[in-house]
C-alpha cells in the first residue's frame, strides 16, 4: 500500500503561441494549468500517469497529444481482469499500433493536422504492479536517496550518436508518418520504493534547466509549477511540462 503525493504542471513558455503538451495527472488531464491530487494506491486497481509532448504545424500537435492520452486513459480502463505480465506488455504493444495508426490517418485526411504525432512517457499500475512506459525523448527521472537518475531513453538522433546534448530530432514517436513506432516498457514493482520522487517532463524542462539544478529544485521540494517555471526564467524556448509524484 502507497500513498501518492502528485503535483503537475503544463506551460507554454516564451515563445510558442500555443501548447502542444498534455499530462494525463492521474485524474485530471492538464494542458496551460497547474493541479495537485494525492491517492492511496490500495483504493486503485489500476491507474495511468503520463505525459505527452505534441509536435506539427498549426495546433497539430495539441491534437495529438490530446488524443493519444485520451485513448491511452481509456484503453488502461477498459483491458480485463487478470492479464499476465507478458500478456499486458502484448496488450500495450497493440494499442500502441493502434493509436500510431490513428493519428498517421488523421493527419493524412485532414490538411491542418498533416504529420502531427506525440511522444509518451508514463508510468501505470495494472494488477499491483508497476509499470514503465517511453516513446519518444520526453523522459522520466526518479530521485531516490537525494541522486537524480534519468530512467528512460531518449529516442533521439542525439542519443543514437552516443551524444550527450540533446536535440529536437527524434527517431521514434507516436504518429508523425512514423511506420514503426515501439515502446520501451518495464515492469518495475519491486524497486517502487517508499521515499522515492518520480518526475515525468516534456524536453522543455531538460533543454532549458541543467541535471544538476533539476537535481537540487527536487531536492528541496519543488512542485512540477515550480519546475515549469525554472524552465520559463531561464528562456522558456519551447512548451514545458512537469509531472511530480511522491511515494509515500
């Protein structure tokens, strides 16, 4: 039994006229707001918590992050009773199809959505277990024992050359004419550990605010507004989102 302290937060920065960005916190979808909720995990059999940062021309991207965290709320209420591990991995996989092939065929019927598509970072819980989900270059850190670790990969061009900058090339999405998206996808119950501090975030906050300050804002308790606006004071070039949750 866990209880679950969350705050998150989504922005649109500086210079972007609109947000493309989409957290799923829980309960609540949050875009160009702020929102705070805590949980008891004994009181769930399942919930989703996830991030999406959009990408295309003219709004498309607000679209498709909204759908795909959408349908992904949906789907993680609606799969049955009971599924294995392997079963649920085959299960996320399908839907991953599914919804990389929605959007692909929204945006080739509709002009002002052409080529939209979103990353996806998220964690679930289905069946008392715990699960870890990326696509995409959005990330998920933990902070445990004071130590910030990245936990995801970045699916960047950057990553694939083995260098450290990031950059806003990437090479796997959800939509965005991408034929073969996949999921990095890990079950991870047993290091769920009371005391640790989950943070999900868009590349706004990462391009923007170096490791080692996002490491110290954390440490000293800063909420995903708090990081949002770090993000915002140190230029805000893009949209920024947060996620912050702590196990208690």
């Amino acid at each position: 039994m866990s209880r679950i302290v969350l705050t998150s937060a989504s922005r649109v920065g500086c210079i972007r006229s609109n947000n493309e960005d989409m957290v799923l916190a829980y309960d609540k979808f949050v875009r160009s707001d702020a929102y705070r909720t805590e949980f008891m995990t004994e009181n769930n059999e399942r919930f989703v918590i996830a991030l999406a940062d959009g990408m295309g021309g003219h709004r498309a991207g607000e679209v498709a992050s909204e759908q795909t965290l959408d349908s992904l709320k949906f789907f993680i209420n609606d799969i049955p009773r009971g599924l294995s591990i392997g079963e649920f991995d085959e299960t996320m996989l399908e839907w991953l199809e599914y919804i990389n092939t929605t959007i692909n065929r929204r945006g080739n019927s509709d002009p002002s959505l052409h080529e939209m598509g979103t990353t996806l970072v998220g964690v679930i819980y289905y069946g008392g277990k715990y699960f870890w989900f990326n696509c995409g270059d959005s990330r998920l850190y933990r902070l445990r024992d004071g130590k910030l670790v990245q936990l995801s990969t970045d699916h960047s061009l950057s990553n694939a050359n083995g260098e450290k900058k990031h950059s806003n090339i990437i090479t796997n999405c959800i939509g965005a004419g991408c034929k073969n998206s996949y999921l990095d996808l890990y079950e991870f119950t047993a290091d769920f550990l009371s005391g640790d501090t989950y943070m999900l975030c868009s590349d706004g906050l990462n391009d923007m605010v170096d490791h080692e300050d996002i490491e110290k804002l954390m440490n000293e308790g800063a909420t995903a507004n708090a990081l949002c606006e770090a993000a915002i004071e140190a230029g805000g070039f893009d949209n920024v989102s947060v996620c912050v949750f702590h196990v208690e």
